[in-house]
C-alpha cells in the first residue's frame, strides 16, 4: 500500500525542479486560476449554495487533489456534473446535511483507493460517459434558465426537469430583458475571445464585461451583493459537520451518489491528462486525493470535488510541468478572495448563468454522439436510454442501467463471437495411422471421410453467454459417431455454464456409447472440468486433436 502514499512531490524534485519549471507551474497556476474563480461561483450558485463554498471547494479540495492525486496535471474543484444532486441534497437536507454527504463521500472514497476499486470504474461503457456527460449538460442549461431570463418563480424551482420546465413557463410574465442582456453579453464576449484570442481568459473578461456594463448602465438585474450580500475576504474555520445517526442514514444514498459520480468524473479527467501529456495516473491514489479533498472540503464548508476536465485541460494546455501548478492555482484564488472580495458582489448572476450556459454546450461531445449513433445500433441505444433517463430520471440510474445494458450488450456480442466447427477424420488418414504412417502427411488426396469420428473445433470465449448457441450444436450428436473430439485450443475462457453444458454432453454420449475426447485444454480449465464431474474414464483429455485421433485409430 506504500506506492498509494508516495508523495508527488518528492518524485518532482527527484527530477530535478529548478526556476524554469517553477515558472512554467506559476503562469498555467494563473491561468487555471483566472478560468475558476468564475466558474467555482457559477457552480455554487446553481448547486443552491452561496458563492463562497464554491471558492472554498475550489481552494481547499483543489490543493488536496493536486498535492496527494495520482495525476500530475489533475486540477480538482466544484464540478458541474453535481449541480442537481448537489442542489436535491440541498433542498432534502439543508446545508448541513450537503456537508455530511460531502464527507462520508470522501470517507467512501479514500476506502475505495486503499481498496484498488480505481480499476473498476474505467470499465464503464464510453457510450454510457458519454450520454450522462450529455444528460447533465441539459440539466445544467436547464438549471440556468431562470437566470439566463430573469424569471422569478413563486415557491422556489423545482429540481427535477419533467417539473421544472411547467415552472418556467408559468413564471414567463417575470421575464427581465436587462437579464437576457447581461447574458447575451457575456456569452458573445466568451465566444467573441474564444475564436479571435483563445489564449485570453474569455471566461473572467466575459463576467468582468458584463459586471461593468450592468454597473454603469444600471441595469435592473439580480447581482452576487443583492442576493447573497457579497463574498467574505477569507477562509472560514474548519469544523466537523452536524452528526447524528438520523442524518447520517438519510443523507447516505446522497453520499453514495457523490461518491459513484466524484470516482466516474475524476478518472475520466485523469484519462484526458494522460492523452494530452503521454503520462499515466495512478487510479487508486486519484480517488484516495479525491477521498481527502472532500473531507477537507467539508470542514471548511465547501461542496463536492472532483477532477474537472476543464480545468485540467487548460492546466496542460498552459504548460504545467508538475502538481505544483494545481497547488499554486487554489493559492491565487485565495489571493483573489483576500484582495477582491468586494468586487465580486457587482457580478450579475446572469452572466454566471451565461458562463454556464457555455460550458454546459461544451460538454455535450457532439463528435462522439454522432459516432456512436453510426457505430451501431447498440451502442446508440446505450446512450440514448443512459441520456434520458439522466434528463428525466436521475443521474445514478441512468449510470446503473447504462452500464447493465452496456454488459448485455458485450456478453450478446462475445457469445455471437464464439465459433464451432464440425470436421470429420478423413479414412485415408486413418488408414495410414493404422500402417503406422506420419499423421497429416498423406501422399494421396483425402477422399474420403470416416463416419464414426467428428471433431468439433472450438474458439473464442466458452462462456455462459455462448452456451445456449454452442450447447444446441455439441447436443447435435448422430448416432453414427462413436468417437466424439473437442478441440479447446482456441478456447479463451471456459467458465461453470460451459462446464455444465460439456457435463449434459457426457452423460449423453455415455447413454448412446459415444467416446469423448477433449484437446488442448489449458490446466485452469481442465480443474474446472473435473470440479463438475467430468473426468477419465467418462472422458479422455489429451494436448492435441491429433493424439486424440491417434488414440482413436489404435482402439480401432
């Protein structure tokens, strides 16, 4: 377990960290800062919470992940991805109750990196990554409408969308166009600088741009300072969330949610940070760094964390050269809360909503969906059902039922995969073992065929997915076989149901007085055989189909 505890640190400066690389770390740490002080608050905000949890998350659980994480580039923060759990939590529980999730998901988390579970998570279906990335950019979207309009809703807005979106279209006659506006805004602005100067900070001159324009037009549109009365210049003091055990069991399928859904968000962005740098992640580490930044978090009163593509992705595309850029960049943001704090209440949460509305766009991977949907016809439905029952359900089912359809699918395509093929002995080749001639070098053309013989060749995956096809042709035994060859040399995997349906076929062939002979079987397999029964004198396991005709042409 040492290798999950060894510092990265010591690694970096094992290999030699000098100025030039601290510089490199200090300008993508700056950069990475600049893309989250905006988008920390946006997340916060449309999680149901006060904009300063989100920059406690960003600077507390971001440190923790980039010091302790098994990805050198990871940068970990407020995700979008939790906004509507977060946000339910919320509103089931209070605040108190969205910490304590937050902390018993890191609880889960750190045990499930000691625990190696890292590994199990990569094996979730891409179509099913895919179609909950796209389910949650529409919620996102769908979240912020209010905002992006100025809507003012009578009872608060619901959380799930099915009852949102009536919400909304009973508040139409609330409908402020200085919001509209300041959105518009700040999204042509992002778009604007995307595409004229990608290396600017489009997202913070967007918020910047808009925070003036609303200021000295005064436009009647809802700011940081009218709805929450600004930001504190600080960090609070850390303390352990309300416990009790009533809580602590109704907020455990939450935590539970964080917990799938922090392990799923993490690792794909460590996976982006491993094909942008050439590198590769530590998966248990990344979820023990996870694991801890939540318990962190939660202390000091932020809200989830997690590894965040975007972010990560600019701390790369910035030039990081270790995880001391992600370290310096929850510094800066504690720069920027100490020295700019009272700014930050001019911010319109509308153009919050437009930073949202951008990045909810962006996770929709338009490329991916349109390959998918011409893959085939499986995958498409993978991401289909995973993507509504997202939308319209909840995130964690569409997880589960996307992954259970994803393995339906790959047992159907593994079964279909397996093949069987019937060959029968030929006489010449009989009739020159039995002169003692070298097998399968015949000096004659094979004329003829030996009735009492066949051979089955068997390749692929002999597994419980396979064996109700592969069964309905070993079952077809005539009559005029007296001798019955298996090959398995091609076989991969033999599992219990294969053995079982190689049992039925024993019992069979010893009612008609047909003699089983099985090749190539590796040891695993053949333990596995004889724990069913299936063992000498019912059967003869020989290396290969030609001992076992050999045998055969000796017995006559």
């Amino acid at each position: 377990m040492n290798d999950l505890l060894m510092p990265k640190l010591a690694t970096v400066v094992r290999e030699g960290y000098g100025p030039a690389r601290l510089k490199a770390d200090v300008l993508a740490g700056l950069t990475v800062a600049i893309v989250a002080l905006p988008l920390s608050m946006a997340i916060a905000i449309a999680s149901g919470v006060t904009p300063d949890r989100g920059l406690y998350t960003a600077i507390i659980g971001g440190f923790l992940v980039s010091a302790l994480g098994g990805s050198r580039f990871q940068v970990g923060g407020p995700a979008g991805a939790f906004i509507v759990l977060v946000a339910a939590t919320v509103t089931r529980h209070g605040v108190e109750g969205l910490l304590l999730a937050t902390f018993l998901s890191g609880l889960m988390l750190t045990l499930a990196g000691y625990l190696r579970f890292g590994k199990y998570i990569k094996l979730i279906p891409y179509p099913v990554t895919v179609g909950f990335t796209a389910g949650i950019a529409v919620i996102i979207f769908a979240s912020q409408i209010a905002e992006l309009f100025g809507l003012r809703l009578a009872g608060g807005e619901p959380g799930p969308i099915v009852e949102k979106v009536p919400a909304l279209w009973a508040a139409r006659d609330s409908f402020n166009p200085a919001a509209l506006g300041v959105a518009a805004l700040t999204i042509g602005v992002i778009l604007v600088l995307r595409r004229l100067r990608p290396s600017w900070p489009n997202l913070l001159i967007g918020v910047a741009v808009a925070a003036a324009a609303t200021a000295l037009l005064a436009l009647p549109a809802d700011t940081i300072g009218t709805r929450f009365g600004g930001i504190p210049r600080g960090l609070p003091v850390p303390a352990l969330p309300a416990f009790s055990p009533g809580l602590v069991l109704a907020v455990l399928p939450d935590a539970v949610a964080f917990t799938i859904l922090g392990a799923i968000e993490s690792l794909l962005s460590a996976v982006v940070a491993d094909g942008m740098t050439g590198r590769r992640h530590r998966s248990s580490m990344e979820l023990i760094a996870q694991g801890i930044a939540n318990i962190g978090s939660a202390l000091f009163g932020g809200i989830c964390v997690t590894g965040t593509i975007a972010r990560t992705a600019t701390n790369v595309r910035s030039g990081a050269t270790s995880p001391v850029s992600g370290m310096l960049h929850s510094a800066f943001l504690l720069a920027f809360m100490l020295l700019a704090a009272p700014l930050a209440s001019y911010i319109p949460l509308a153009a919050l909503a437009g930073v949202l509305a951008v990045v909810a766009f962006n996770m929709i991977e338009r490329p991916a969906i349109a390959a998918l949907i011409r893959a085939s016809r499986g995958d498409a439905a993978i991401l289909a059902v995973t993507f509504f029952l997202v939308v319209l359900r909840d995130l964690t089912e569409g997880i589960v039922v996307g992954f259970l359809l994803g393995a339906v699918l790959f047992i159907d395509r593994m079964g279909k995969a397996v093949d069987i093929r019937a060959e029968t002995v030929p006489r010449t080749v009989r009739a020159m073992e039995n002169a003692g001639e070298d097998f399968g070098q015949p000096e004659s053309p094979l004329v003829a065929d030996d009735p009492a013989t066949v051979i089955y060749r068997i390749s692929g995956v002999f597994f419980f997915g396979a064996a109700a096809s592969v069964g309905s042709v070993l079952d077809r035994i005539a009559d005029r076989h007296r001798n019955f060859v298996i090959d398995c040399t091609e076989v991969a995997l033999l599992d219990s149901t294969a053995a079982s349906i190689v049992e039925g076929l024993m019992r069979k062939a010893k009612r008609n007085g047909t003699r089983i002979f099985i090749s190539g079987l590796r040891p695993d397999m053949r333990r596995l055989l004889e724990a069913h029964g299936i063992r000498p004198p019912h059967v003869t396991f020989t290396d290969t189909t030609d001992e076992a005709t050999a045998l055969i042409a000796a017995a006559g």
